[in-house]
C-alpha cells in the first residue's frame, strides 16, 4: 500500500484530536519547547508535517517553520489552520522533495522515517535533512525502540495497546524489519474501524549509521522530549544530530 493510499482523506479528518493523544498539552507542550530551543533563533523545516500538529504551535512561538508533505489532504487540514504565507509548504516525499532556502533545524517527529519502508530510502531522508542544513546544522528524529522483546518465538503479532475502546496490533517481518500496525476502534455496536499502516522499523545504532552516512554527528539522545535518560528499557527516543560547524 503507497503512503498517499494511507493518509487519505479519511485518515486526515481522524488525524486531529485536539487536546487527547498525541496533541494532549503533555505531549505536545515539551515538543514544541524542545524544538524552538533547537532552532536557536533560525528557520525549521518540519519533514512529513502533516497537518500542523507540531508547526503551528512552534510557527506560533515565533520560529519560522516551513514543511514538506506528501498527502495532500493531510496538508488541506493544515490549510485550514495556517496559510501558505504562515507555513510554506512543498508537496513531495521527504526523502526527496527540497525547500528553498537554509535552515538550522530540519525534524521527523512521532515515528514518521519508518513510513519510508526501505533502508536506502531512510538514508535519503538524512541526506535530504543535510542537503537544507548550514554548517551547525540540527536533524532531530523522534522514533520508537523495536518491541521485539515483547514477540514471543513462533509468533509474529503483540498486542501494542488496549484501552476501552482501541486495540493496537503490530504484525513482524523480522527478516526485512517490517511491522504493520493495526488500530482498532470499536463502540458497543458490533461493527469496528480499522487502520492499517506499515513501517520499516530502526534500532538506534543503525539510526546512528545512517546520520553518519550522511554527515551528521549524534549530538544527543533522550528518552522523550524533557530530556528523560534514555537506557535500556526506553520504548522511544529523541536523538538529535547535527553538521559539525565550520572551523
């Protein structure tokens, strides 16, 4: 299935729950703190930006934020809260598409480099990020740790989440490092709704392989976005990469 089959309109009308999950002040609140800090007073751009979960509110902090968005009714919601003047965006694959202009931050916020589903097409997304960076330059990915700890051998689903209401359902490749994720919400009819979207999955260290590949340094790394320690037993991380400044 492409990625513009997946966020489709539907899927863009469900994205937004102001709020609740991931746009919950919680969440979103040390994020968008994080990343004006990183910006350090320059322009960002926001890879796979989606409908302005994270731009709007850092655009609103006074950070210039331009986007790159492949779905375009993804980015019709964003329209809806910030026009073209307030948050530039081009339309294309994250991997590929480019901006004008230089920036001192370009990031990939909840999971979105494993959307890409092949290994070189993840190191492309970090050539890309260091193709919009000047010298000191930040790419920030926030990303979950494999779960594979969780499959027990002979299996190849775990339960992700359950809430009343939703489950969560991962399905493992472990040979090509796939995972499908499968929501499903349900009422007390009989009926329920699924959503189905496949990821490529990436340990850290070969993250790191891929931000060297292209240039970049591990700068630091953090279990969320307030700077929690990141060990061992870390279900995500923030790392944040960087171009070394000129001499």
């Amino acid at each position: 299935m492409e990625q513009e089959e997946i966020w489709d309109t539907d899927a863009a009308q469900r994205y937004d729950t102001p709020g609740t999950g991931m746009f919950a002040p919680e969440v979103l609140g040390p994020t968008v703190a994080r990343l004006a800090e990183l910006a350090g007073g320059g322009a960002a751009l926001e890879f796979a930006i989606g409908t302005g979960r994270v731009a709007v509110p850092l655009a609103g902090r006074g950070v210039p934020v331009t986007g790159i968005e492949l779905s375009r009714p993804m980015l019709d919601r964003l329209r809806a809260k910030a026009d073209e003047a307030t948050i530039p965006v081009i339309v294309g694959d994250m991997a590929t598409a480019t901006a004008p202009g230089t920036y001192t931050l370009v990031y990939l916020v909840y999971n979105t480099i494993s959307n890409l589903l092949a290994q070189a097409e993840q190191v492309e997304c970090f050539r890309n990020a260091a193709r919009h960076l000047g010298p000191g330059g930040r790419f920030v990915i926030e990303l979950w740790v494999p779960e594979l700890r969780k499959l027990p051998p002979g299996q190849t689903a775990t339960v992700c989440h359950a809430e009343p209401g939703y489950i969560g359902l991962d399905t493992y490749d472990v040979l090509r490092q796939h995972v499908v994720s499968h929501h499903f919400s349900f009422d007390d009819t009989k009926r329920a709704r699924l959503f189905r979207s496949p990821h490529r999955y990436i340990w850290p260290a070969e993250l790191d392989l891929m931000a060297q590949l292209a240039g970049f340094a591990l700068e630091s790394r953090h279990a969320d976005w307030t700077g929690a320690e990141f060990t061992a037993e870390s279900r995500s991380h923030v790392s944040v990469y960087r171009i070394p400044p000129s001499p």
